[in-house]
C-alpha cells in the first residue's frame, strides 16, 4: 500500500499502538490524524476546561513524538467521518488505521467511517479486546472472578515498540505544531508524563499495593494512571506486561476490571441509559440532597471529603468513589444516573464503560453478586481513613477534629452541616424500597 492514514482516537501514544504499528508496517507513507469531534467537544463532556487542556497536551507530545520520527499530527476539527474523508481523498490514502473501541458513539463511528473509507481496525483499547474470551454459550461475562480466570489465560501479544520512521505522504506540507495551550490540568497530559509516571509508580509503590496501598486512603498511594489509560497515552497491555513481570498481581487484577467493564459495555450498550439488572427501583426527586451530595456537604465526613477531591482534583480514589456512589444511590434514594453524569463531568479519568459499569455494581443494578449491600461511610472512614487525614486535606471545616471524633456524625464542629439522613434510618428506607426482608 502507498499511503494511508492513521486516525488517532483515544490511543495517543507511539508505543505499543498496534493500529499505527499496522498502518507505518503495510503502507509506505503515513498520515497520523486527530479528529477534535464537534460533537463530543459540544457536550459537558468535551467542554470540561481540565479534560480539553489534558487533551491538548496530550496531542501535543504525541505531535512532538511523531517529529522526532520524520512524522507529524495533523489535526482537524469538525464531524470526524466528513474530516477523515475529506483527508484520504486529500492524499490518496488506500486505507484507515484505527483503533477498536467499545462505546456506543465509538461503535456508531466506526460504522459510519466504513461507509465512506477503508477502514482498518485494530485492537489496541484493552490488554484483552472485547468478546476476545467468552463463557460457553455467550459473548460475554458477567461474573467478575469467571471473567478474571479466562482472562488469565487468554493469550496477549507482546507490547510493539514505536515505529522507527513515520514517512509523511509527498502530498503533505507539514503542519505547524500542536500548541499544548496554556490552560491548567490537573495532570499533565501525554504519553512522556504517562510514562515517567509509570516507571516512578511501578518503582515506588507497585510492591505495597497488594497488601494494602491500594485502600489507604491518606496513603495515596494508587497510580493515578487512570487518565492515561482512558486517553490511550498507556498502552494497558503494556502497563500489565510491566507489573505483572515484577510481580504485581493485585495491580494487574484491576486492569482486568477496566476491561471487564469494557466488554459488558460492548455486549450491552443499552446499559450506558439503562438497568443492567433491573431492581424495580423507584429513585426519589430529591434535588436538594443531590446538591448536598455533589457539594460534599452530607454531614459524613468520608462522603464530603471525597466528592470535594472530585471537584478540585477531577479525580477520586476508588475506595471513596464507592462510598460516595453507595451513599448517593442508596442512603438518598438517588438514581445513579444523576451521580454517575456528575462523575463524568468532573473525572478527568471519566470514561463510558468504566464510569457506568461501576456506577451500576454501586447501585445493584450492574454486576455486583451482593446488589443490596450498602456501604456504612462511617465504618468505611474507621476502616480506610482512621486518622482522618484524608478527610482533613479536602474538608478545612473538620481540621482539628481528630480521626477518632469523625465518626460520630453530628459532633464535629459547628461550621460543618449535620448529617442529612440517619444511617440506620437510611438503610431501613432503602430496603423497604427494594421490598427486601427488614
Ligand atoms: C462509581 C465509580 C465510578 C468510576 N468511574 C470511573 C471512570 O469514569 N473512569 C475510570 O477509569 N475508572 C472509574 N472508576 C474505577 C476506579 O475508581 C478508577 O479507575 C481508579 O480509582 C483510578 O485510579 P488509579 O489509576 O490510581 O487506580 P489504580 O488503583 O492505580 O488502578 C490501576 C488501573 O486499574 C483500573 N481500575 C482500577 N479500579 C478499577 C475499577 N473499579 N473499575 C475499572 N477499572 C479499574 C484503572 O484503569 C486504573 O487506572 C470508577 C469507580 C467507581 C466506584
């Protein structure tokens, strides 16, 4: 093949990106292209300032990297297939590289762009693609711990290093740079900062993970590489090659969550709207608990301080992301949805499958064996915050309360609200809802 275009979605990387790695093996001439969807970036979503000024760098070093090969990014803006059209026609390009993606707006464009271009798609999202392992008689799973066995044992390919050359097509004037803007995200985007922090993390903190470093909440000690991840600056076959070689079994068990949830979202996209298991719920209209909730002003400290990292970080750590999921949908009676679009306005990590497939396993409505369990959020502070260091960072009102006090909700200190409902009260309410033996 003479020339063809390599469309970059949410794999912005060099390394081990198997649709660029196809595309600079089968074609002498390559164009790496970006689309900045209109129609993504006009939603809440696209439009959040954090995630477009993490996306902007992120374009930017994958542009600087593709220099440093003789290549370059091309980006445009606009309705992504008329844009990809218009380019191949542009340069004469044979085909389309891309990557394989689970979402519904992702499926929907790789069926629109096949229309109009010949479309090459590879997998590169997940470190084992979706529908790759399968239960007898099904597509998918969805049972956790079967999943993790058969993903254990499916065979992964080993990670491709970066092409040693991108040759720009002759028809190409090169592009002036991708400007990474000047806007501040709480993380600096792309796949250099992606990697550095990988390697410190993998270094410093995979070791204790296991036995405990993923729960501590004051700790902090998780990867934060949840963004990368979603954005593609991190190849997750790569990421699990890496830790499980040094020995990091419980790290690798959650990037088999990430893909767990990725294959129950392409087997059932009707779940990103509805019930995957319907718990005939009838959630409560109840806007101002919500607003309390998204202030982080409950009155229990773990749920306050969590959703306030949510809203001045755009990241939560996952222990708290249940609390606060658990607490929203079963202490208040509130339709996951509502949390789970404010999750996905904030999360810089904010991510279809990932955010829906857990908002529902909080909920009972997803793929959690134990539906009605609700997390008690002052027995979660004594178990993963007992000092209540956690809860002092993000919450100025409780800093000389000791981690001791902040377990009895109500006597903590004046500038800080009463709790909004009382546990026992809540859990009670709840169960009744979902008509379960008091
Ligand atoms: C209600 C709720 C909503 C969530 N929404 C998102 C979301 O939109 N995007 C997102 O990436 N994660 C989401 N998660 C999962 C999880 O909280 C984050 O992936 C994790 O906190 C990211 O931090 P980390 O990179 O430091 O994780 P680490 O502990 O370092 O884990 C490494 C990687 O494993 C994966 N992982 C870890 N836990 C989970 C999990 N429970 N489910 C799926 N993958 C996991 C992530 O890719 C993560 O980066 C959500 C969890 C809950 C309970």
């Amino acid at each position: 093949m003479h020339v063809a275009v390599a469309l970059f979605t949410r794999d912005l990387r060099l390394h081990d990106n198997p649709a660029l790695h196809a595309a600079v093996t089968d074609a002498e001439s390559v164009l790496p292209l970006f689309v900045e969807d209109e129609a993504i970036r006009s939603t809440r979503y696209g439009a959040a300032a954090g995630r477009r000024a993490f996306l902007r760098q992120s374009l930017a070093d994958l542009d600087s990297s593709l220099r440093r090969l003789g290549g370059a990014l091309v980006v445009r803006r606009g309705d992504v297939v008329a844009e990809v059209a218009r380019v191949v026609r542009d340069v004469g390009a044979e085909a389309v590289f891309a990557s394989l993606d689970v979402s519904p707006y992702a499926r929907e464009r790789e069926r629109r762009l096949r229309t109009e271009v010949e479309l090459c798609l590879v997998d590169g999202t997940f470190v084992v693609p979706a529908g790759e392992v399968a239960p007898a008689g099904g597509d998918h799973y969805q049972v956790f711990s079967a999943y993790h066995r058969a993903w254990q044992r499916a065979p992964v390919g080993d990670p491709l290093p970066p092409p040693a050359r991108v040759r720009l097509p002759d028809a190409v004037v090169q592009p002036p740079p991708v400007d990474p803007g000047t806007a501040a995200s709480p993380l600096q985007g792309g796949e250099g900062p992606a990697r550095r922090r990988m390697t410190r993390w993998l270094d410093e903190h995979l070791a204790g993970y296991g036995s405990g470093g993923h729960d501590d909440l004051a700790g902090d000690v998780t990867s934060r590489l949840s963004p990368y991840l979603h954005l593609g600056c991190l190849s997750a076959r790569e990421l699990a090659a890496e830790a499980a070689a040094r020995g990091g079994d419980a790290f690798v068990r959650q990037l088999c969550w990430r893909d767990f949830y990725g294959q129950l979202l392409w087997a059932n996209p009707r779940t990103l709207h509805e019930d995957l298991r319907p718990r005939g719920d009838h959630w409560l209209d109840d806007p101002d608990s919500l607003a309390a909730w998204k202030e982080g002003a409950t009155g229990y400290p773990l749920v306050d301080a969590g959703m306030r990292q949510l809203r001045t970080a755009g990241w939560m750590h996952n222990r708290a992301r249940m609390v606060v999921a658990s607490f929203l949908t079963k202490h208040l009676g509130i339709d996951w949805r509502e949390g789970a679009r404010h999750f996905f306005d904030l999360l810089l990590d904010g991510d279809v499958a990932q955010n829906v497939g857990n908002w529902q396993w909080v909920a009972g409505t997803g793929v959690d064996t134990r539906p009605n369990r609700v997390f008690n959020p002052t027995a979660q502070l004594r178990k993963l915050d007992p000092e209540g260091d956690y809860v002092r960072r993000y919450v100025p009102e409780l800093a000389d309360v000791p981690g001791g006090d902040m377990a009895s909700p109500g006597l903590l200190a004046p500038s800080y609200p009463a709790p909004l409902v009382d546990h026992a009260e809540a859990v009670a309410a709840f169960r009744a809802r979902r008509r379960l033996d008091p």
